[in-house]
C-alpha cells in the first residue's frame, strides 16, 4: 500500500528533476510525474532490525508520490516523504535472519538494489 500525502508546492517544485510535470489525482490533488528518470537509493536506515518488521527511511534520488519500497521482491507499506525520502515498514513475513534486497519501484523502473538485515 502507497499513502500519497498531498505534496507542499516547495516539494513539487524540489521534485521537478528531468522531464515531467505535475498531473492530478482523479480527486484534484496532485502527483508528480517524472518520465524516464527511476528511483536511486542512497542508504536505507537502520541496516538491520529485529524480526517481524521494523520502520525504515530510504534516503535517495527521484522518489515519486508512486514509489514502492520492495523487500525480497514483495512491495512494503510505504509513504514518500520527499523526493529524497520515502519511508517504509519492512515485515518479514516468515523469512529468517539474514540479509534482503531492499528497492524502490516506480513507474519509470527498479532503482538500484542494497541489503537490509532481519536479525
């Protein structure tokens, strides 16, 4: 699940990388959408947590309003912060301890891949 907070004109205006514009919800609010430019992570923090879930921040570039955090391939609960930071609730879900891949996906494609350690 994605929540999709109603972006401040500061952030549209931060997030405006590349080519694309700001379209609108079918209620009115807006989303950005940039074309061809995806997601790149930077860190994620923590790098390990406790099994079953553990609240993560993604710290990055081109993050989008319909960016996805991705644990082991299974789309996690996530909410964008800024197109910097999106933040996410990663649940194991009857893995065990060990190391993930950890992504972001969006329309425009899969960011590149880090680890994120269940312990």
């Amino acid at each position: 699940m994605v929540f999709k907070p109603t972006p401040t004109q500061a952030e549209n205006d931060l997030s405006m990388v590349g080519s694309g514009g700001i379209d609108h919800e079918y209620d009115g609010s807006p989303f950005l959408h940039i074309s061809g430019v995806v997601p790149d992570i930077t860190t994620v923090s923590p790098a390990t947590g406790a099994r079953p879930s553990v609240a993560v921040s993604v710290n990055g570039h081109n993050f989008t309003l319909n960016s996805a955090v991705l644990l082991n391939g299974v789309p996690q609960q996530t909410t964008f912060v800024s197109a910097t930071v999106v933040q996410a609730t990663l649940k194991s879900g009857g893995l065990a301890a060990g190391p993930y891949p950890v992504l972001v996906r969006d329309p425009t494609g899969d960011s590149n891949s880090t680890t994120f350690t269940f312990t």
